[in-house]
C-alpha cells in the first residue's frame, strides 16, 4: 500500500487551540408571562379521560314575584341545566440519541481538554431545549384561547397549532360556543359589535367612551368589568397620544399613570427574564390595566410541523397580535381553568406502566446494542374558557408594515 505523502503544518497550526468562554444562545425565548399570570401549569385540574365535560348551573337576575294575601304561592320555571364537553391536547414527543454519538465530548461552554465521557451535558441541553419547546406551546395556547379558541392542523402523524377555522385544520376549538347565543362571537371580538367605532391610530378617537359603553356591556353580558388590557406596545403608543386620555390627565400632567417595563400587574414577580412585557395604568381609566406583550414564536407549517427557529419577521408569530386588544376578568379558576389528563407510560424495560398525570419527562434507555436512550415528553392538556362572555377580543386598530409582525 502507498503511503499518503507528508503535510507539513506551522507550530502554531498544530497545537494553537481556542480557549472556550461559555455556551450563549442568540435567541431569548418568551417570558411566560401568560402563563405565569393564570397559573397554567400550577392550577390545573384534572380529567382523567381526555374527553371532559362540566354542567352549567346559571345563577339568575329575576325578580321575586308577589301574591295577594291568603293564596298560594306562584309556580315557577326550573332553571334549565346544560352540558358542556371537549377533547384534552396531547404533547408527545422524543429525541433520539445513541452514547457513541455523544461519548468523549468536550462539554459545551467547557475549554478544549475537558471531556464528558457520556455526554451528559449535551444529552441535558438538549431535553432542556424539549421542554422549552413545551413551555412555547402552553404560552402560545394561552394567548388563542383568551383570543377566543384555534385550530388544529395535521401534518403526517404530528399535529400543529392553527388559527381559529383556518383552512385544512382538522380540529376547531371554539371558545365562543354558547348556548342559545349565536352572536356572542360577533359581540365580543372584531369592533365588538360596534362599541370601537373608531380606530385607536386616530387621535381623536374617543377611547374613553368606547371604555365606558364596553364596561356597560360587560356588567350585562357578564356581571363584571375585565379590567386586564393586554395588547402590543404600538397600540399603547397610540393611546399616548390620544387627545381624549391626555384631556382628562390634564396638559401639565402625564397621560399615564404608572409604567412597568418589567412586571405584570397580576401575579407575575418582577424578573430580568419578564422581556417583552410592560404594564401601564392610564391617569384618564385608572380602573384598566393594560399589558404591552410583544413576544413571538415560531409556529409549525404544513410542510414543518415540527417548526424552525427564525432570526427575521418571516418566520414567527406574535403571542398577541398586533392591533388587537384583549380584555379579560382578574385571573381567576371560576373562568379559566386548565385541565390535564394521565396516560400509562413505561420509564424503563423492567417497570411496569405507570399513570402520569399532565405533564412530564423521562429518559428511556433504548435495547444493549448499540446502546442509547430517548428523552420522552408528555402532556395531556387544554386551557378552558368557562364562562365565554367574560372575554373580550377587540380589534382596535388596523396593521400596516410598521408593525413588523402582526
């Protein structure tokens, strides 16, 4: 056999090697905030089948009715008793990893001459990048349905989030269905049935009027005001200059009243990781608090369920999107829940299956040859609006390309 002829290298190109500072990431990922705020993984309840249901019980607005003396008493309607039912999400997913691919690496972050003999490092950045993937969708599902419901769409075997009766979704999610009302959609999303008769892009839009009819409205439909606001920082731009809200806080003062950049006013504690959320209270509508939550995520397609992480607009999804203003209640279990589901799983070759409720993790040790493991990932899950009318999905300005992402 010949042998291959000599190369000759520099000192320096044969042992100069770089010295390794740190492992960073390029992307932030979104704060949670919604999450946080209505306790989607702290406050579920459970469901053991993944189909649920619950019975609606209303409490009543009528008025006694009266009788003359020395007769009997008035017989009343019953008051009537409805069913309602839906269908759990299931997150399952696994990464695949054989020790000889990950075996003697140098530990990421670590200098040259470090060595991981199993790649143990490696193997937990990337169950935690799974679980972060976990985390994005729960937001993500959060933000649709205080939006009023999405959709579901089919890709091979994996599914992927959707918009609201977009076209191929297999599956709708409707958080708007109620009983005998069919307009209540038409009334609590768009220009809510016309309470926004003018966009908040114009100055002189009369915010405040259309605040005060849109409390009347809620005080009927629901019995309460929504005081939660939470829209995009370009929205809240607008109504810094609006002529009504700096009329009533008056020309020597500030037209908002307090202004956090880094917390949510419900619930959410003060943290560096809190990016892209702010929360204001306007001098002029003080009983409103609106959260600015610019936040976005890269949403799986038909040709990439899976989905791609994105440097540029084209390739992500606002949390909240833009123009839109959503009112809701003070987070509360009496509107928004979250149900969760078990299912029976096997951690490893000898146990038997075990029930695993909501959500979790496990490492699987793949068969002796050639040796390996899974990372596997579970939940079984969906947030719950219970009382519909208590949500408010205002469109309340148009988008143009100033807005990046809509």
């Amino acid at each position: 056999m010949a042998e291959n002829p000599q190369s000759y290298v520099t000192v320096k190109q044969l042992w100069q090697t770089p010295y390794i500072k740190g492992v960073y990431s390029e992307l932030a990922t979104p704060s949670m905030m919604l999450s946080k705020m209505f306790g989607v993984m702290e406050k579920r309840e459970l469901a053991p089948a993944r189909v649920f249901g619950w019975d609606q019980f209303n409490l009543t607005r009528t008025v006694a009715t009266m009788k003359a003396p020395m007769t009997a008493p008035s017989t009343i309607r019953r008051q009537r008793v409805a069913t309602k039912t839906g269908a759990l999400l299931r997150v399952a997913e696994k990464l695949h990893i054989y020790d000889e691919e990950i075996a003697h690496l140098r530990p990421l972050g670590q200098p040259i001459g470090t060595m991981d003999q199993r790649g143990e490092a490696w193997f937990t950045r990337q169950v935690k990048n799974m679980t972060q993937r976990h985390r994005n969708l729960i937001e993500y599902a959060t933000s649709k349905a205080i939006q009023g419901g999405f959709g579901i769409a089919r890709s091979g075997e994996m599914y992927y989030i959707t918009e609201l009766n977009a076209p191929g979704n297999e599956f709708d999610i409707d958080m708007f269905q109620v009983e005998n009302d069919s307009g209540c959609r038409a009334r609590h999303t768009g220009d809510l049935g016309g309470i926004i008769d003018t966009d908040w892009s114009d100055p002189g839009a009369d915010i405040v009027g259309q605040l005060m009819k849109l409390r009347q409205r809620q005080l009927v439909e629901y019995g309460e005001v929504c005081p939660i606001a939470i829209t995009d920082s370009r929205t809240l731009a607008y109504m810094m200059n609006n002529v009504s809200l700096s009329q009533i806080a008056g020309s020597a003062n500030r037209v908002w009243q307090s202004w956090d950049g880094n917390v949510s006013p419900v619930g959410v504690e003060p943290s560096s990781r809190n990016i892209g959320s702010q929360a204001i209270v306007f001098s002029a509508i003080p009983d409103y608090r609106w959260i600015a939550y610019d936040n976005v995520v890269s949403l799986g397609t038909s040709s990439d369920p899976q989905g791609s992480d994105s440097f540029t607009v084209d390739g992500v999804n606002r949390i909240i999107p833009a123009g839109h203003v959503i009112f809701t209640p003070e987070p509360s279990e009496e509107w928004f829940t979250v149900y969760e589901g078990e299912e029976p799983v096997r951690q490893n070759w000898q146990s038997d299956a075990t029930m695993m409720r909501g959500f979790g993790a496990w490492n699987f040790p793949l068969p002796q040859h050639p040796p390996g493991r899974e990372a596997n990932m579970i939940d079984n899950f969906l947030p719950v609006i219970r009382l519909p009318r208590a949500i408010w999905n205002a469109t309340v300005r148009p988008t143009d390309a100033h807005d990046i992402v809509t």
